[in-house]
C-alpha cells in the first residue's frame, strides 16, 4: 500500500518535491473502503504508475492515476485503465467515468480510449479576506476552472 500511495501522489507534485503526509494517507483511504481498488503498475518488479476505482451500484469511478515521468508515453496510463474497467466490469459495473481537466494526458488517453464529454464542472474556491470585505464578509468568490468530466456506457 505505501508503494501504491507513493507513486500515486507522485503525478501530483512537481521535479524533486516529496508527497505530503496528507497526500500519501489520500492514497491509502483510496484503496482501503470496501468499495475502493487499486492497481500498480510495474515494470521489471518496480513500480512505476498507480490508479485508484471507486464503485457502487452498477457505476465505476477511476481516479487518482499517476504514472512517473520517465516512464511516460509508454502506455501505461492506457494499461491502468484497462486493468482498473476490469476489475469494475467484474463487480458489476456497466458505466464508468474518469475527472480530467481539460487538455492534460488524462483527458487524452480518455478520448483515446473511447470515453466521451459527459459534462463541464464549475469548481468553485473560497479565497482568502479580502481587503476591502469591511463588514460585508470574510472571504471572497472566484471561479477557479471549470473542468470537464468523462464518461463512458
């Protein structure tokens, strides 16, 4: 599990940072419930990409798929794919989605794959206070991406 948590957390970060406690206990709770799976994957017995699926009633979720970079545009993202609607078509699953943001490798693997845009997500963020707030509130709203979701029958 920590091989799993470590590689997971690794698409996340950036060069020579190292994945926050917070990161790596994500990483675990992903896998861990009743309902969670992962899968990682290795090559010559190291590992070197990670994807976590969430099902229930009849639905998959992939998330959380990471692969390091020297091993990327080999495939590997497509395998963890593969493996992950495996093992949810095994559960019972007859319809998967995966969360992108727009134009990043997840996305293009995704349409490669056959997934279609099912629907743009607004996400929005609380910001700081503001320094003009006064007595009209604590925080501000911004619009911080809209993002689309994917999904397949």
């Amino acid at each position: 599990m920590e091989a799993y948590a470590h590689i997971s957390a690794s698409g996340f970060i950036g060069g020579d940072e190292q994945p926050t406690e917070a990161m790596l206990e994500f990483g675990r709770r992903s896998v861990r419930g009743p309902r969670g799976y992962g899968v990682l994957a290795r090559r010559a017995g190291v590992p070197i990409g990670a994807g976590a699926l969430a099902y229930s009633n009849g639905y998959a979720y992939l998330f959380g798929a990471s692969v390091l970079p020297a091993e990327r545009r080999r495939g590997v993202q497509a395998a963890l794919t593969i493996a992950r609607l495996t093992n949810a078509r095994e559960r019972g699953a007859t319809f998967a989605c995966i969360q992108s943001d727009p134009g990043i490798p997840t996305e293009r693997s995704a349409l490669r794959m056959g997934f279609q845009l099912a629907y743009a997500k607004a996400t929005l963020t609380l910001s700081s206070r503001r320094p003009d707030a006064g007595d009209r509130g604590r925080f501000s709203r911004r619009s911080a991406s809209t993002r689309p979701r994917r999904a397949c029958a």
